[in-house]
C-alpha cells in the first residue's frame, strides 16, 4: 500500500503527503507550487477561472487518453492520484505560445485578464479532443459548446469566440505526446496498481483497489465519507459548511468504470461521469444524450460522475427524475452482500436515501426505452447552460394504442417541485385508466407543495410543471 499521492504537474513526477493533498488543487497550485495562472474566483466550479487540463488514463472511455478540461477549485489534491495534470503556466512549449494563446492575443480576446487563463486552457481541452478526431478547425457553436463552463465578467465573449473559430488546428501539437510519455504512462500504472492510504491526525484520505477494501474500510470507520468526484461536497466545504476530514476515494476500483448493455439493459458503475455516459448514449438513448447537453459545463461533466449526482440526493438533481422515468434501479453492496433497490424507493426524505451504512452504489441499470416508448426529459433554468434546475421533468409513455389514446404503462417525475426527486403516482395511475389531460393535471398539481427560493416561487414551479406536462402531450399526441 502507499502512503503519498502521485501524479504528474506538467511533466514531472509530484508526490503530495496528507498536508498537501487535503488542500484543493487550485490553493495548492497557487500557494504550494506558485503555479499562480491558475485563478480562483467562485470556488463552486461555476466560472471556469481555475481550469487546469487533467489526464487519467485508467478510466476506459473515448477521451481517457486526452487531457480534460476540469475546475481546479473544487478538486482535492488527493483526487489527482494517478493522473497527469497540465496547467496554463506549462502551455508554451519553449518561446512558442500554444495556438489557443496566439488567438486569444491576435483576436484581443482578454480585457481584465483575470478570467482569461481558464478560457485558454478550456479552449485547449476542445483543441486536444479535435485533434483527437484528426479534424483542424473549431467552428462557432463548437466554441461556444466547449466555452459554457466559463464565465467572463467584462462580457468580452465576442473576440474569444473569434479567436477560437480562427485557430489552425494544424499549427498545434498535442498535449498527450508532449506531456503523456511513455515513461510517465507506465509510472502511473505503477501508481494505480496499489491502494493508497494518506493520513495525519487531521486528514485521512483512503483509496481502495477493490470494492471488498472499501466495505471493509467503511465496517472500521462508519464515520467516512465517500468521495465521488466531489463536485458537490467539495463546494459545500469551500464555504465553510463542513470539513473534509475522513475520505474514501474509489478511483481506483477498475470495475466502478465499466458501462455497458447487456439484454437490452444498461449497467452504469459508479465512477461513470457524465461526459462519457452522453458519449454512450448517443446511440441508445439520445433524449438523454440530449438532456445532458445542458446539464453543467465541460469541466464538471468531465469530472462529475452520474451516480454521485444520484447520490447525493438533491431534490433540483438533473438526473434523478430521468432515471426514475426509466425504472432504474441502483445496486449497492456492504457487508451483508449486494442488494438491489428500486429507483422509486431510493429517495427517502431531504438529501436522505436507502442505502444502508457502510453500503457502496457499485451501479445503476436500467432498460432501454423499446420502439413504442416515447420519453422526453425538460429543464428550467435561469440560465440555459451551466445552472441549476428550477423544475425538471421526465415523462416515459409506453402506447398501448397512440392513435385511441390508450396507454400500457406511463411514468413521470420531477425535481424542484418536493423534498426529493418526486414521482407522480396517482397521475401516472389516472391515465392509464383513461387519457384525460385535464383531470391528469388537477392530479398532477394536488401532489406536490412546491416551495418558493432563490430560483424560482412555489406559484412559478406550478406553471412550468404543468406546461411542460402538457407540452410532452401536445408533442408526442397531437
């Protein structure tokens, strides 16, 4: 077992002790390395200001040979083990600017400035996965797709975007052969073959090999935490609202990596993020594929896991009610063995679920919608990218008889409208007995007591709800 987290800042073998890797990336770049183009501004991962490029070839998928774009911010060092970091102050190779910064000066595109390193560095990560895909242009929705993840307080979005529509792909070398030797992949290989434990009287921070190290971890320490990609937790301790103190990581459990189909069902393991779930769902299940389209930026979905986002229970998560409308169920293992529990039973009470402690989500299934399905997934947010829902909705219908209105079985749930992830019961029973959207919605409105906040009032979420409710009808049945 080892005792220090390992991985690589730009190229060089970096080893962090627990003083070190309890801090989060972007202070320890800034305050330990004097790496200081790495900025801090929101700490929440919202602005995109702390971008760094992260490459951790272990994790199967598309991009697992590429450097991501990622949010420096809400990132424990310990969460870099096993990885190969590049950050904005390494991007010029000798006296030769990366192109991504040869735009942005040619094309004025930084006014204050401090912002300008994270849209470097994100514009950098679209360049790695274009070149990737041996293509040499950036055109303007792929900029602005690649850009959603970063925020510019002087509004100078225009020159940015004109200075990556004018980069030559063709001019720029990629970051993995410069940075990704072969002497580096095959140290980290080293790295990830062992389990790591960093700890003082402080901070523990446990990385397990095996699902079976982890129960057993968590039997020694119910008081642990586990440590998704935690771009939830890592926020909530930011302000100050809870300390980081005793972490499990489960990096380096190879199995919680696998995605697959398997009889027409989808096993999801539970260190998927939601990048390369959408990579894989483009095929099968494109609504969902779409939905995560505007579920956050390119640096939380490259480092968010889908089932973190399930656990941690939020009642305005984005995922929760599409797998509630999908039947999903989430399987979990602990001392006692594994156990499955249905989606519609997950949710418990307010940021509470079934897991039982000392219980680990190994992964979710859930079937693929068949040929007379239609399903659609909405979300209402103040901002159309990167931001929190105010109401989501998914709606499944499976047509017994579109044309006569006759539905087999239907399932609809929301989030923003309770305390958890809420699925409509009595409205889905309504309308399997008879196709009455008048009735379905009185129905619809006298389950739920929304409440009113910062994002939106309690009389708000009712109009949405109920005209996404019937914008699915008026689609799907005209």
């Amino acid at each position: 077992m080892r005792n220090k987290i390992e991985f690589f800042l730009n190229g060089k073998r970096t080893e962090a002790g627990p003083e070190d890797a309890s801090l989060m990336l972007a202070d320890y770049l800034r305050t330990r390395r004097g790496l200081t183009g790495t900025k801090i501004v929101c700490a929440e991962g919202d602005c995109g200001a702390c971008t760094v490029l992260r490459l951790f070839p272990h994790a199967p998928g598309t991009d697992a040979q590429n450097f991501l774009p990622t949010n420096a911010c809400i990132t424990l060092v310990a969460q870099l083990d096993g990885s190969s970091l590049v950050t904005v102050d390494a991007l010029k190779d000798g006296e030769k600017l990366h192109e991504t910064q040869r735009a942005m000066i040619a094309c004025h595109g930084s006014q204050c400035g401090f912002c300008t390193p994270g849209f470097v560095m994100a514009l950098t990560g679209l360049v790695e996965e274009k070149l990737a895909r041996g293509e040499t242009r950036v055109d303007e929705r792929e900029a602005k797709n690649g850009l959603t993840g970063n925020l510019c307080r002087c509004t100078g979005y225009l020159p940015i975007i004109d200075a990556a529509v004018s980069m030559n792909l063709a001019e720029c070398s990629s970051l993995s052969e410069r940075f990704y030797t072969q002497t580096q992949r095959t140290a980290l290989e080293e790295v990830f073959s062992k389990s790591t434990l960093v700890e003082n009287e402080s901070f523990s921070f446990f990385a397990p090999k095996t699902i079976e190290e982890a129960i057993a971890h968590l039997a020694r320490h119910p008081e642990t935490r586990i440590l998704g990609s935690g771009t939830d937790m890592s926020v909530v301790h930011n302000k100050r609202r809870t300390t980081l103190s005793r972490l499990l990581g489960l990096h380096l459990i190879s199995a919680l990596y696998e995605i697959r189909e398997e009889a027409g069902i989808i096993h999801l393991g539970a260190r998927v993020t939601h990048a390369e779930f959408r990579h894989f769902l483009k095929a099968r299940v494109p609504e969902f594929a779409r939905y995560l389209d505007v579920f956050a930026g390119p640096q939380i979905k490259n480092m968010g896991t889908v089932v973190g986002n399930i656990a941690t229970a939020s009642p305005i998560g984005d995922t929760p009610p599409a797998f509630l409308a999908l039947d999903a169920v989430v399987v979990v293992r602990g001392v006692a063995g594994e156990r499955e529990i249905p989606m519609s039973q997950f949710f418990l009470s307010y940021r509470k679920t079934a897991i039982a402690p000392g219980e680990i989500i190994t992964h979710v299934k859930f079937p693929i919608p068949e040929g007379t399905t239609d399903l659609r997934f909405y979300k209402s947010s103040n901002r159309k990218d990167l931001d929190i829902s105010a109401v989501n909705l998914a709606i499944r219908v499976d047509w017994k008889d579109r044309e006569r209105r006759e539905i087999r079985d239907v399932c609809v749930a929301a989030g923003g409208v309770a305390a958890v992830p809420h699925r409509f019961v009595r409205t889905e029973n309504l309308l399997r007995q008879r196709y009455d959207l008048d009735a379905a919605v009185r129905e619809l409105h006298s389950e739920i007591t929304p409440i009113s906040d910062l994002r939106a009032s309690a009389a708000f979420r009712r109009v949405i709800l109920e005209n996404l409710f019937r914008k699915f009808f008026r689609e799907v049945a005209p």
